[in-house]
C-alpha cells in the first residue's frame, strides 16, 4: 500500500475518534459514539499491518496478550474500582510511549536533532505517566496508603530531578550516540512519577487521575512526533485536551489552583481551620424509623451521593429505596458534586449501574438553587461536598470551594459511620444544624434499615 | 518543514480536542476518560510499525512491550467505556 493512501486511511481513523468524542455530547448517542472510535482504531491497526507485516513474532504475541489483557481488565471490573482501572490504562498508555520512543532510539542509528528530542520529551513524559498512574492505582485500591504523604526535602527533590532531566537531554541531543543517557532519563522519569504522587491524598485522586489522562495523551502525542505518524498527533491531542479540561473542572469544584494539589499536601500538619471547636455540640441521632417517615411523607428527595457510597457499594440499596419512595409519590433526583468520588463522574456511573435513569442525575450548578425547596436532603457517603463551612468560614481550609446546599432543605440526613471528619480533617458544621438528623451506620445496612422502614409504613 | 507540518497539525488537534470535549456533559465525564483512553491507544500504530522493523533482541523485547500494553489500552479502554455506556439508560414510567 502506498504511503499516501495509508496516510488517508490514518485520517479516516482520526476523524472517527474526533467524530466518536463528539456523540459522547450525549448519554443518547454516546454508546455509538465509542464503537465508531474503536472501528477507527481497528481500521488504523488493519492497515498498519499490512504494510508493516505481521511476520514478527514479537507483533502476533504482542496483540494475543494486551487483547486478552485488557479484555480480561475491561470485563472483571466492578464500576466501583472504575477509578483504579483507567489509572492502570492511563499507566499502561504512557508505558507503550515510553517503549515507542526507546525502540525508534535504538533501532535509528543517525536520529535528526528533532526526533531525539521528542524521544527524550517522549520517554520522560511516558515514563512519569506510567510510574505516577499506578502509584494513583495503588492508592485507589488501598495497595498504598491513601493518606498524603509527605517526606523530609520533598520539595527540593523534584526541581533536582526535573533539572537533571533537563541536562539529560541536551546531552542526549547532543551526542546522539548515548544510550545509557536515555536509560537514566527514563528512570529518572519513573522516579519522578513516584514523587510527585506519592505526596497526594485519596480525595485529589479525581485531579491526578485527570492531569495523567493528559499526560498520557500527550505522551502519545510525543511518539507520534518520533516516528512522525498523524495519526498517533492528532489523537495525543485530542486526549492531552480532554485530560486537561477534566483537570481544570475538578481543580475549579475544589476551590484550588493544580500547583495547590500537585505541591501541597492537603490536610497535612500545616492545615488550619476551626476543627474540634464544635464538635461539643449536640447532634440529633434518628432512627431509620425516624428518617423514613420524614422522606415518606415529604414531596421531595434529593440525595447527594459520595465516596462512601462506593467504599459501601450501597447504589443498589440506594436505587430500590428511591423506587419505594417514587412509588409513594416523591420526587427523588440525585445531585452530584464534580469532585464526588474518586474521579470526574464516578457517581453518575455507580448510579447507571444501579439502573438510574440519567436524567434524575444533575450537576452541581443544575440543581443547586432547588434545595431551598426541597423537603428532605439525604446525604449518602458524602462530607466536604456539603460543609457549609466552604460557603460561611472563612478561616476554613475549604472556604470558598462550591458545595451543595443541603442545609437549606427543610431537613438534611447523613448517613454516616461515625462524626469524624472528612478527608481534610475539617469539622462539618452541618452535622450540628437544627435541621440535620444523623442516621449512623454503614452506608449498605442503613440504607436497608430505611427500606425496611419505608416498607412498614 | 516536516516538523513545522506536525506541530500544526498537534495544535489544531488540540483546540478540535477542546471543542469537542466541553460539550461532553458531566455525566459521561468517566465514560469520556476511559474512551479517550484507548483512543490514546493509538500508541499501537507507531508500536507495530518500530515492531516490523526490529532487528535486535532490544528492539524486540522494547516492541513486544509497546505492542502488549498498547493493545491493552485499546481493547481494554474501548470494552470498559462500551460496558458503562450501555448502562446509561433513561427508564420510562
């Protein structure tokens, strides 16, 4: 096949990706829009192996095992270890830049001065792409410690490292011959995708996860600039800016800036607040009898869902009581924080599972404005989300991040474990409010304690 | 030239790519991640094009490396996004 119709073939393949992206606008055509992607891929791969050959040996087992793989990955998969799983995908994207990059290295015995560049940016980004993912997968499924971890001189060694990296390449790009040079850069990339997630706590997770998205994209990106391929530019960029955008939209619903994330370790010795000042108050503790009747009786239900719902796996229970409730005649709809769970949209996917109809699910800024009327607010699993200390404290570690206003409900119910303190270690003044009953327990088992409840009436 | 050539074509991807992917609601921001993760899958052209032309056992080990976790984006990626999209359903009553 000549190089020109391949050429073309590559640009049908992209425009199926930028056209598959395009119908994820809507839960509608989002299904197709993704089985047109994937038929863009399996167009690319069917050309480039016919004009590459599949006599290696190293091509047929590499398919047979990343195929059964990912096949494997991609079906045992709870929807509540979704966070973990585009982690590992995420590390697995920049490891086979990485490898790109370095068998081109290799294999091209008199490099022009711009292709060794973009195998050293290529190798380097790969490689914190993969060492940072699957330290973000181990602390999603507690593998790792999920709390921020600091250590002494955190903040010298990574501008060390990053230097180095730089000095690196310019020897790289110098003398072109240096193979060990690309072997240090691409430990020193590993090293430094270890470093800068290490410091991150559990509930930045929707931000590290996004930010390596991006990186994975533009990694792809990079090796596409190696081997001077379109195909593999365009689609870097395509998800280099979808990563980024997802960035930016968790970094906005936290009220913080990414180098705030990346180099602060949030709820560390160093965070303030009025923690512990109230915490002598009373609090109202219902009973799932209690809780029931409220939401019974009431017209309308808003339950905000968050990482607790999945720790629990409670969105089964969740979904019948809401049909108990909706068959007694209550609104029930479901408000989600950008920031709930452990990565952008991992609510609304726990609840399309539970079979939830998507449009009861709305957004933050959808459905912020109706609690005020709204009876009951039920808040499953969720804490910082909804501490009105964002919106009134100012001395508040989180003041100033966007939360839903639960307690403008005429009651607000959190199921909860006990009244310790969220991820930040910040004290929620919405638990002592007149309107708010506590219903203590495991997310599940309360949950089932309600629908029992409800059921009796 | 040629690099000049790539380095537009990334840009214009990238503001395609931002186009695109405000109008993705929040809903199916997971469905967008992992989709747009086997998309960067794409990885798998350039592996089996370095794949097809190894000559060394370094390059073999570093393609069969390329390929596997390439291929794992790819089929894994395109699966999962295909297994959480079909729950996304809106029920009448």
């Amino acid at each position: 096949m000549s190089q020109e119709i391949s050429a073309l073939i590559y640009l049908v393949a992209a425009a199926l990706f930028i056209y598959g992206l395009k119908r994820l606008s809507s839960p509608r055509t989002a299904r197709s829009g993704n089985q047109l992607a994937a038929a863009g891929m399996a167009i690319a791969i069917v050309v480039t192996l016919i004009n590459s050959g599949i006599s290696a040996w190293t091509i047929i087992a590499g398919i047979i095992v990343g195929s059964g793989i990912g096949a494997y990955l991609a079906r045992s998969v709870e929807m509540t270890g979704m966070p973990e799983l585009v982690a590992a995908f995420n590390g697995f994207g920049g490891g086979a830049s990485v490898m790109v990059a370095s068998a081109e290295f290799f294999q091209n015995p008199d490099p022009a001065v711009q292709t060794v560049v973009t195998i050293a940016l290529s190798v380097v980004i790969g490689a914190i792409t993969f060492s940072g993912s699957f330290m973000a997968w181990g602390k999603l499924n507690g593998k790792l410690p999920g709390q921020p971890f600091g250590y002494p001189a955190q903040k010298l060694i990574d501008p060390l490292i990053i230097a180095v990296i730089v000095v690196l390449s310019v020897l790289l790009v110098l003398d072109t011959g240096g193979s060990l040079v690309l072997w240090i850069l691409l430990g020193l990339g590993l090293v430094l995708g270890v470093t800068r997630v290490i410091p991150i706590g559990g509930a930045d997770m929707p931000v590290v996860i996004s930010l390596l998205n991006a990186f994975s994209g533009v990694a792809a990106s990079m090796a596409g600039f190696v081997i001077n391929e379109n195909a593999l530019i365009i689609s870097g960029a395509l998800v280099g800016a979808s990563g980024l955008i997802l960035t930016n939209i968790m970094v906005k619903a936290m009220n913080r800036s990414l180098a705030h994330v990346l180099f602060a370790a949030f709820g560390g010795a160093d965070s303030t607040g009025d923690g512990g000042t109230t915490s002598d108050k009373p609090v109202k503790s219902a009973s799932a009898e209690d809780v029931a009747i409220t939401m019974g009786y009431a017209q309308s239900v808003i339950v905000v869902p968050g990482y607790g719902l999945a720790v629990a796996q409670a969105q089964h229970v969740l979904r019948e009581l809401a049909d108990l409730l909706e068959a007694k005649g209550v609104d029930v709809r479901y408000a989600i924080h950008p920031v709930a769970g452990r990565m952008p949209g991992h609510m609304n996917v726990l609840l399309a599972e539970a079979d939830v109809s998507y449009d009861k699910l709305f957004a933050l800024e959808d459905i912020n404005g109706d609690f005020p009327r709204t009876d009951v607010a039920l808040i499953v699993g969720a804490n910082d989300v909804v501490n009105p200390a964002a919106r009134e404290d100012e001395t508040s570690p989180i003041y100033g991040m966007p939360i839903l206003d639960v307690d403008f409900a005429t009651t607000s119910v959190v199921i909860k474990r006990s009244l310790s303190p969220g991820f930040a270690g910040i004290d929620n003044p919405l638990f002592y409010n007149e309107n708010n009953l506590m219903l203590f327990g495991d997310a599940k088992s309360a949950i089932q304690e309600l629908i029992a409840a409800v059921k009796e009436m | 030239m040629e690099l000049v050539i790539s380095i537009t074509v990334f840009v214009l991807a990238a503001f395609v790519g931002f186009e695109v992917i405000t109008k993705v609601p929040p809903t199916l921001h997971t469905p967008l991640m992992s989709g747009s993760n086997a998309i960067s899958g794409v990885t798998i052209i350039g592996a089996l094009i370095v794949a097809g032309k190894a000559d060394s056992t370094l390059g073999d080990v570093l393609a069969f490396l390329a390929v596997t976790m390439a291929m794992i984006n790819v089929i894994g990626g395109f699966m999962v996004t295909d297994r959480m999209l079909e729950m996304f359903k809106k029920k009448e009553r």
